[in-house]
C-alpha cells in the first residue's frame, strides 16, 4: 500500500471514529488529503477516488482490528 492512500485511509478511519468535538478538524484533514490525491490524479473523478477508498477501506479497517487483536494477545 503506498504512504499516500495509507494516510488517506488513516484520515477517514480518524473521520469516521473521532470524538464529535473533533469532527470538523478530522473532517477538513481528510478533505485535504482528497484534494491532494484528485491533484495527483488529474483524469480520476473524486467520485471515483471515494468509490475505490471505500473498498479499500474494508481491507485497511480488518487490519487495524486483526493487529489491536495481535496486540492484546501478547499482553495476556
């Protein structure tokens, strides 16, 4: 996975679970993140960016939750 769509799917996890009095600072550094990566793909809709974000957000999520679990594992 390359560090730029890892930071876009760390920006949307921190959107998605932050606290609400972090919202509009999460918000505004994920749509930041988005707007650097549809600068970085001139001929790729935001759409189309988001869409393949999405499916790729599934995998990235079941990652984080596998390694907490790793994590916690070893601590018993």
């Amino acid at each position: 996975m390359s560090p730029e769509l890892e930071r876009l799917l760390e920006a949307y996890h921190e959107k998605r679970t932050c606290p609400p009095g972090e919202k509009t600072q999460r918000a505004a550094s994920f749509e930041r993140l988005l707007s650097e990566a549809c600068a970085l793909k001139p001929g790729v809709s935001r759409d189309e960016i988001l869409n393949a974000l999405a499916r790729r957000y599934a995998e990235f999520r079941q990652q984080r939750l596998k390694a907490q679990r790793d994590r916690l594992s070893r601590l018993r």
